[in-house]
C-alpha cells in the first residue's frame, strides 16, 4: 500500500482538514502527504487555459447524473435557457480575450464529446466569431474557430450512480474530500480525473504554444482541472462550483478560483 494511502487510513483526520469552511480568497494551501501519488501539474505551461461549464441541460433539468459516455453524448442536450447561457459565455470569453488583446488566430476551443458539452462549445465560438467580425467591421472574414473533442474532457464517471438522481452527489462529495482515491459505487477517483487530465494538458502542450485553449466541459471535471492545476488540495474541488455557462481562467497561481463556498446540496437542485 502506498505510504500516502497508509497516512490516510491511520490519520483519517488529517484528510479533513477544513477546506470548505475558508473564506479567503485564494488557493487551499495544503499539498500533504496524502496527496502524493496524486499527478503533479506542469510547471510553467506554455498556453493559457480557460475552462467552461455547460449550460443548463435537460438532465440538469431532470435533476439526474448524466455520466454514461453513450448515453450522454447522444441525449442530453441543452435547454433553451442553456442555450443562452452558452451565449453569454461566448460573449464573456469575447470580452475577456479582446481585454488581452487576443486575436482569434490565438484562440484553440476543446470540448467534451458530450451533447451538452459539444453544443455549447459551438454556440460559445459562433459568438466569439462573430463578436470579432463586429469589432473588424469585415463580415467575410473566414470562421477561425473549430471544436476539437477530447475524450479525457468527457464526464466524471459516476459508476452505479449514473441516471440517478443528483441528490447523490451529496454523498459523494464529502467522500472526495477525505481521499482523492475514493471510488465507493464506482464512481471515478479524483486522482484518475487529475491523471487523465494531466495526460490532456500534455497533449495540448506539444499541439499548441502561446495559445488561448477553451476547454468546455463539466463541473466536477473542470473545477478538479482548476483546483488540480493551481496546485492546491484536489480534495476541496466541490467548493469552487461553477454555474451552468461560467467562464473561468485557470492559472498556476491559483489567482482566478474563487472564493470556496460550502459544498451545496444537490438533492433539491432541480430547475
Ligand atoms: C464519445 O466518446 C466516447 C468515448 O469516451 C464514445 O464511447 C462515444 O461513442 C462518443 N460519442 C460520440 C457521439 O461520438
Ligand atoms: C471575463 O469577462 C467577464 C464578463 O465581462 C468578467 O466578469 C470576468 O471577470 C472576466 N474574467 C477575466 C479572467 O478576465
């Protein structure tokens, strides 16, 4: 058993230090022994990473776990309201890059091959397209943006959970933050999103330099990226939760996460 695990089974303790109750801004600070075997992040990326959450989904609707990769990438799609806040998430990232001054040439988008993920990835770039064709005046200007799918981007895998209901991510959770390795009802480990995740942004290192990478996913496998990425406690992920079409950048610094908020139930969430 690898010391990390065996420190968590004698001193349970240690892996609940309280992540959730910091009002701070700024990272969780701890990197302990606990979280050893979990994948280091890279040191100095060459591209600057932004992540986006889906809009608003009919299974978000239904209130269920949508984590099947056959199921979800074919049903599952975005509601009307969702479909707005893809919009706005479009416009936000438009408002955010021309603040950098970044052409679209610079721009790369991603996305999760799944339906909600991939719709709102199109509607997000058909309005950062066309955002930037009303700032050049030039309505012929070629489209520059096309979606790249990336199945590590896909859904955190919810084992025996899958098409319940999503008041079961409330047990799951509090799980996630005594051990990155918990995998109680199959559910996907923290530490395996972190390694599939760092196996992506390794990809996307050797693909692209300099470049804006938009990567339009889920919630827990975007708030692991950006915990993960910032080099702070994976295991406080489900405090720095995105809303359905929030744009965030994520930096090494961890600088942009937000500030931690207790863990929300999900059991009375539906909309
Ligand atoms: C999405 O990717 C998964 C593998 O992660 C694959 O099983 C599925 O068929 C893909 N769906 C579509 C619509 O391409
Ligand atoms: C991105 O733009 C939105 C909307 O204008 C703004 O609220 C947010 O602070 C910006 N984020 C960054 C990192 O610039």
């Amino acid at each position: 058993m690898p010391i990390s695990k065996l420190l968590l089974a004698v001193v349970p303790a240690l892996a609940l230090l309280p992540a959730t109750v910091r009002t701070n801004r700024g990272p969780a600070p701890l990197r302990t022994a606990t979280l050893e075997t979990v994948v280091e992040p890279p040191e100095e990326p060459r591209n600057t990473y932004w992540c986006v959450r889906h809009g608003q989904s009919t299974a978000n609707v239904e209130n269920i776990i949508s984590s099947n990769p056959a199921i979800g990438s074919t049903k599952h799609e975005l509601t009307a309201l969702g479909k707005e806040q893809a919009h706005v998430a479009g416009a936000d990232l438009w408002a955010n890059l021309s603040e950098l001054e970044v052409p679209l040439e610079d721009v790369v988008v991603y996305s999760s091959n799944f339906t909600r993920a991939r719709e709102t990835a199109q509607i997000a770039a058909y309005e950062m397209q066309r955002r930037a064709q009303i700032a050049a005046g030039d309505w012929e200007a070629p489209p520059l943006l096309q979606i790249g799918l990336l199945s590590d981007l896909r859904e955190r895998d919810f084992g025996s959970l899958d098409g319940l209901s999503a008041g079961n991510y409330d047990n799951v959770w509090p799980r996630d933050m005594a051990s990155p390795f918990d995998g109680t009802d199959g559910v996907e480990p923290v530490a395996d999103v972190c390694q599939r995740l760092s196996n992506m942004v390794d990809l996307l290192e050797k693909r692209h330099s300099g470049k804006q990478v938009i990567l339009t996913a889920h919630a827990d496998v975007i708030q692991i990226f950006q915990t993960w990425f910032a080099g702070c406690d994976v295991r406080a992920f489900s405090s720095y939760r995105f809303a359905n079409g929030e744009v965030r950048r994520c930096d090494r610094a961890g600088e942009c996460l937000p500030v931690p908020a207790p863990m929300q139930s999900q059991a009375a969430a539906a909309l």
